[in-house]
C-alpha cells in the first residue's frame, strides 16, 4: 500500500529535508501541498509531483489523504494537527510538538483512531540509537565505567536559518523553541526526562532571541545533562558526550554511525568499522537532514502496525519540558541587568571616563555602600594586583590602564596605610622591564610612592594538585593579607576571557608560565582557588576583543565593574561580552569549587546602565583581519 501524503508548510524545512528523503520512501507519495503563498504552494508540488496545491490547508485536508505532514512554525502545529487528526488523518508534525501543553493534549482524544508522530529525526541516527542501547542494558560501564554526566551542544548558525518566518531570530525564545527542543527530546530518548533544572544561563545576541542557552538538569533516571544551544559559528554542529568513571564516549553528525570511545588506554570505534566510508556518506546524508529517512520509514511501518518508537506521548512531553526550559529563560528576556536579589554576590557596573579622579569618587560610592568590601580593605596589609603583562602600552588596551591604577590606589589608601603593588615577571618581560616600558603606570607609582613587589624575587611555597605545580608567592598565603584584583576585560584565544581570574594567574612566581598552558584553565582554577580575593576591580576603559589578550583589538567601553567575587565578575564580563561562561572552562571548574556564582539569576546586580557590547570572538574572520592590523601596534611599539 502508498500512502497519501498532504504537506502543509512549503518553507526550506520541506525543501531541502522531507523532500530528497520522501521520494527515497516508495510506500509514501506527496499528493499536495498547502501554503499561504501560492508560489510556494506551487513550486514545491511541482517538485514533488504532487497533483494539486492549496493556500488553505483546511481545503487540502478535504482530498483523500493518508497523512498529514505538518512543516509549519510552531505556533500553529497544534492547531493543524487537530484540524487532521478529527478528520481521521494521520498527522506527522514537526518539532516542537506546540508551544501550549493544555492545547496539545487535545489529541489524545485521537490517539487511539490516528498515529500522531512528532519530528524527532535525530533519533533515528544509528549513533544515537546504539547509545541508547549501551545506556539502557548499562553497556556503556564496560567502555568508561559508571557515568557521571552527559553533555549535548547543538549549534546552528543564524546565517544558516533561511525558513520564511524566521521565527528563530525574532522571538525571544526562538533559539529555545527551534534548536532547543531537539536537545531536549534527545536528552529525554538518551538519558530519561528533564525532572528539574539546575542552572539556566542566556546570552543575549545581535537579534531578538539569545545568542547561546545553556542548563544543567537532572533527569527522572537520575543523570545530570548539560545541554547548550547556539546560533554563533561558522558551520552547523551537534555534538554529544557522555563522560563516565573511565573515560567518554563521543558521537557526532558527520560520524554518526560511529561511537568514539576514549579511555586512559587510548581510542576505539563502537560500531562502523569503515570511517572512511562513514564520513562520507553521513556527510552526504547530513546536507539532507539526520535520520528523517529513517523516521518516514517509521511512519510507515507503524501505519502497517509496528509498535511506535516516538509517538504522541513523547511530543507532548518534549512540549512540557520545552515550557519549563522557557519559563527558565524568561527573566532573561527583561534584560540580563534585572535581577535583584541581595543575598547572592554583588556586582556594581558604573560608566566612567579615563580620570583617575571620577574613577575615585565612583569607586568611592561602590565601597561605602558595601561593609563586605571596607571591612576587608579597612586598616590591613593590601596587596593590589593589576594586569602588567607587556611592557609595550599599545593603547591601554592590554596592560591596567595607568588611570584606573592610580584612581584605585587613591581609594584604597583611604582605607589602609599599608598597600604595596604586586606583579610577576611573565613572556612580556620581567617587571623591571615591563615598568621600564608602561612609562604612565611607573609615573603613578612614583607620584603615589607605592612600594612594588616584584613576586618573582620573593619566598615562594610549592601547591600541588593533580599533577600541577605551582610556585606561590608565601606573602600572599598569610591569611591576614588581603589581595585585590585588579583586572583587565579581554577576549583571550586560550581560554576565551582574560579578566579577575586570569589575572591572579599572574601570582605564579615563574617566569616561564607558558609551561601551564596546556592545562591553562585548571592552573587558574587553582590559582584562584588557593589565593582567594575578596576585592575586585574590573578595567573597562579600553578593552581588547578579537585575538586577545595581546594582539587582539583596542575596545572603549568607559566602564569600571567591582565585586567581592571574582567568579561572579566574570560570569557578568561573559554576558557583556556575549560570551557564553559556561565556555569558559576556568571559570566554570571555580564555580564547581565552590567559589561564586556563574547563573545570573544568583548575582546582585548594581548598574546603571544595561550594557552588552558582543565582542568579536577569537579566530573568527573578523579577529583575524584585526590582527593584522594590530601589528605595527604591537610590534613595533
């Protein structure tokens, strides 16, 4: 028997994905097609060689159909499928299921007259059913021990959304309702429901909805999953992994037939043998959309009176824990400056200008209305630690501007007759060297007669963790020391952001620190770890993006930021920067710690202002061309 298909929606979704893979399913004929523009409705039917088109579904529902194909934007699947379903059409719809549960479980009064199938096409991937299976016989212990957590990324560029409406980038939930759900309905086949959600943090973007989304959740069989979803980047990119006692296990798009499996012992495939084959053809698959073969191929076989793999149950149920993901997002919405909440770390942003006197009065303000932060500057031994890491000035973009330097010593001074200004020798020189050349901040510390300590001349005291190795500066070890951060606000190409705690990276008493930069983002963590700050200040004058934290682009921002947490100062420069911190592997290992808050809902915050600048990220065409610009600047200073 062919079954009869009628598809409603004519948009690029049709196009490039159900079409190629219909016509590859012989038990299924398109017969028409509906649109609300009859050039479409038309076009497409035509390349379906489908007998009629329509620009009203309703009248196309009245020829003699099979199926209903539903391919239009969410708002109005629901409605769609109902209309089909009490004609005693079968319905496939594409994800998400609605954007209303109480709506969409008015088909379940269908469910036992019509199959009613979701579009969860990636489930049908072989990778991805393989690992379901390893998962649910607990397999998977056999290859990396027990899990301890699973991540999902789903990234697709916006450049990449052609569909008609374009809803994706002009709700504010879009990225959510369109790459979202996916994540969500594979979390659920993988690893079980989402039964609560942990952490949710949003970035805004250039367009209505958020650049990045990322939450922790556990799920009803008690794993935690991390899920992200993007829409910045060069190419589309779905990734997952699960990571265990042992090692992880690793799937991705373009080897989808193929589990990577890695272990202390080395490498190994689950699955196709033949790589080279399977890259091929699942590339050539992908351009056409993972597994909607395969799902159609479902459709059918159910219809003959197989037992459904997805059904109506399972849409309903990506629905409900797409709405809870959403209602997570929704203080986002109001602008990431909104929240309130004065038991969780504070953070103050003020608008300033490059005066050491305004920044005085500003810091000023900030400090007295926080009896945290004058009880620990107030009448103890202060070590201020700025951002000296060249000795080239090259527009105050990469050293602590001299104006900011001098404006904060003159506030700290207020508090306490014993500050004394710590820097290390680095790649960029030694400090003798670095002063030698940053002629405005050696004039500051002249004027103020503020002592240096060069730290790498100082007694040290060995910390070891994990393999790591660090030489510490004993000084700052004393407990009765207190350390303020004195930070710069960068893009960094290793570890994404340089800002409060990569510049306590700077405390290491060795020259050479590029020896830590293989394992960079856990030597931070540790650094910050052991010596903590309880006073942060944040350069905001004249940033740097692109190929930061040297060669990168000069940014004027005019902003001075203060904290008492310096990975909470981070996770707010992150959103500023339209940056997602959960990227930032630093920053999200402290907060695992136990140090800050990286979730913006769990953060004070003071501005006055919203701000949000969306940095050009490293390696990106645009940071590149920068860096070449940069070069007389950096070089030939």
């Amino acid at each position: 028997m062919v079954f009869k298909v009628g598809i409603v929606g004519a948009g690029r979704v049709v196009e490039q994905y159900h079409l190629p893979n219909l016509a590859k399913v012989s038990k299924l004929k398109v017969v028409a097609v509906s649109d609300l523009s009859p050039e479409r409705a038309a076009r497409i039917a035509d390349k379906a060689r489908a007998e009629k088109s329509f620009t009203d579904y309703k009248q196309m529902l009245n020829e003699d159909l099979d199926i209903a194909m539903i391919c239009t934007p969410p708002y109005s699947h629901h409605e769609i499928a109902l209309e089909a379903a009490s004609r005693g059409i079968n319905v496939f719809v594409e994800k998400p299921f609605s954007l209303n549960y109480e709506s969409a479980r008015e088909l379940l009064k269908y469910a036992d007259q019509v199959h009613i199938q979701p579009g969860h096409n990636f489930i049908f991937s072989s990778g991805v059913q393989l690992l379901r299976h390893l998962v649910q016989t607990r397999e998977i212990e056999e290859h990396i021990g027990k899990i301890k957590m699973a991540s999902l990324e789903f990234v697709v560029p916006h450049q990449f959304w052609k569909n008609v409406t374009k809803y994706q980038l002009s709700d504010p939930f879009g990225l959510a309702i369109d790459t979202g759900s996916n994540l969500l309905y594979l979390t659920d086949f993988l690893f079980g429901g989402a039964e609560r959600y942990l952490h949710v943090t949003a970035v805004p973007g250039a367009f209505s909805t958020f650049s990045s989304v990322t939450a922790y959740l556990d799920t009803e069989s008690g794993h935690r999953v991390k899920i992200r979803m993007s829409n910045v980047g060069f190419i589309p990119k779905l990734g997952i992994e699960v990571i265990g006692d042992s090692g992880r296990i690793q799937y991705t798009p373009l080897r989808q037939r193929t589990l990577r499996v890695i272990t202390s012992g080395g490498k190994k495939s689950l699955g196709t043998t033949n790589l080279g084959k399977d890259y091929l053809l699942s590339s050539l698959e992908a351009l056409h959309g993972i597994g909607v073969r395969e799902e159609h191929e479902h459709f059918v076989r159910v219809l003959e009176g197989a037992e459904p793999i997805v059904g109506l149950e399972d849409g309903l149920e990506n629905t409900r824990q797409l709405l809870a993901l959403i209602a997570e997002l929704k203080p986002y919405s109001s602008g990431i400056f909104s929240f309130k909440q004065a038991s969780y770390p504070s953070v103050s942003i003020r608008r300033v200008e490059a005066d050491w006197r305004l920044i005085e009065r500003k810091l000023l303000e900030i400090i007295d209305g926080r009896a945290t932060l004058k009880h620990y500057i107030s009448g103890r031994k202060v070590y201020l630690k700025p951002n000296l890491c060249d000795r080239r000035e090259m527009g105050f973009s990469v050293n602590t501007h001299p104006e900011v330097l001098r404006g904060v010593a003159e506030v700290l001074r207020r508090f306490t007759d014993d500050l004394t200004i710590v820097e290390s020798d680095s790649g960029g020189g030694t400090l003798e060297e670095k002063l030698g050349g940053l002629k405005e901040v050696s004039r500051v510390c002249s004027e103020l007669r503020i002592p240096i300590v060069n730290l790498s001349r100082v007694e040290t005291t060995e910390v070891r963790e994990g393999g790591l190795r660090l030489r510490l500066p004993s000084i700052l070890l004393d407990p009765s020391a207190s350390i303020v951060d004195l930070a710069k606000m960068k893009t960094h190409g290793n570890v994404k952001i340089s800002c409060a705690l990569k510049n306590m990276f700077g405390l290491i008493s060795t020259k050479r620190k590029s020896i830590y930069h293989r394992r960079l983002d856990r030597t931070i963590s540790l650094v910050n770890r052991v010596i903590r700050s309880g006073l942060v200040i944040v350069d905001g004058i004249v940033c740097m993006e692109g190929n930061g934290p040297l060669v990168g682009m000069p940014r004027r921002l005019n902003i001075i930021m203060v904290g008492d947490d310096p990975v909470s100062i981070d996770a707010v420069c992150c959103y500023m920067m339209g940056v997602d911190p959960y990227e930032v592997e630093h920053l999200r290992l402290t907060e695992e710690a136990g140090i800050g808050e990286i979730d913006l809902r769990r953060i004070n915050i003071d501005s006055d202002g919203k701000y949000f600048f969306n940095f050009i990220r490293p390696f990106t065409p645009r940071a590149l061309l920068g860096t070449i610009k940069s070069i007389p600047r950096v070089y030939l200073s």
